[in-house]
C-alpha cells in the first residue's frame, strides 16, 4: 500500500484592510490568529502589520506611512 500524506494544519489568519494616514489602501492583510485571542483584542494586528511594514520597507527602501486604521475583513 502506498503511504498516506498526513494532513496539513490549517493556518489560522485574520484578514484586515489598512488604511494609511496618506490615504492609501493594503487589503486583505494576514495576520495570525492565535496573535489575536488576547484581552486586548485586535491591538497586536497593527503591531504585527507595522512590523511586516518595517521589514518590506528595508527590502524595498520605501517605507509606509503611519497606520491611520485597522479593520477586519467582513466585519
């Protein structure tokens, strides 16, 4: 008999669209569920999504502006 894959885990993300102090949009932003399972709600989201922001621009050499907000997708 051939041998059987055992199956992946399923990723828990959390979608969010971004809005930038300059008025630019990021959607559908993943950020990891079990980050967001806290008493402090959706708070780590944007530390996440400026810490994403932060490495993309020293890769790119063109930083985001400040996060204006945060909301989840389909909320």
């Amino acid at each position: 008999m051939g041998r059987q894959k055992k199956p992946a885990a399923p990723a828990s993300f959390v979608l969010f669209n971004v809005i930038y102090e300059d008025g630019s949009l990021s959607s559908n932003r993943k950020v990891p569920g079990e980050l967001l399972d806290g008493l402090d709600g959706d708070a780590p989201a944007r530390t996440f999504i400026m810490d994403q922001d932060r490495k993309i621009a020293e890769m790119s050499g063109q930083p985001r502006g400040p996060i204006k907000s945060l909301k989840r997708v389909g909320k």
